[in-house]
C-alpha cells in the first residue's frame, strides 16, 4: 500500500518544499496541498467549480517519511503556508502519509 501511494504522490502530488523552523532546512517533496474546502455561510470565501473554498486553511498529505511540526512552514508555489496540527496516518500499523492542517502564514510588518 506505501509503495502504491508513493506512487500516486510522485505522479500526481504538486512540488513543494518543507521548511523545519528550527533548522531552516529546506526538503523538496511530492505531495497534495489543497484548500480546506467551507459551507458558503462562512466568511471568508471564494466560489470555485469545486464549491467554497477558504482562503485562510489549507490541507497537505505528504510522505510519511517526511515528518512535519506544528510551526514548520509548506511552500507551494507563491503561498508560505505554516503547519497548525499534523498527524501521521498508520495502514497495518506503519506510516502510511503525512497529514497536515496549515494556515497562510503571517507577514511581520518591517
């Protein structure tokens, strides 16, 4: 079952590169970093063919071999996004992805 995923995120996962907050060190990866899709009540929002889609929270399922830490950051094209909550998702007891919630990450006024 990894071996098949590992699959699937090398062909079809998006280039992006975690950055480990402590360090700075910089991991390029193949993984799926989507926006959290939300119900249209909720504010703020942007209507795509997919439905609502929040601008503030964003989804990552990534290889398992690349462990993340809340305060880490994901970058993915022009978006710097910072890791809020990870988890590691286990098939038959050994790690299956990655999966994470990020949030666009907070500019610092200079």
């Amino acid at each position: 079952m990894k071996a098949r995923f590992e699959g699937i995120l090398s062909r079809y996962g998006q280039s992006v590169l975690l950055i480990n907050r402590k360090t700075n060190l910089e991991k390029a990866v193949q993984a799926f970093v989507q926006p959290v899709l939300k119900r249209r009540e909720e504010l703020p929002f942007t209507a795509t063919p997919l439905g609502a889609v929040s601008g503030q929270r964003w989804l990552y399922i990534g290889p398992s071999g690349c462990p993340l830490q809340p305060g880490d950051e994901v970058s993915c094209g022009q978006l710097r996004l910072a890791v809020q909550e990870v988890q590691t998702v286990l098939w038959r007891n050994e790690p299956l992805y990655c999966r994470a919630m990020l949030r666009q990450r907070r500019e610092v006024a200079e």
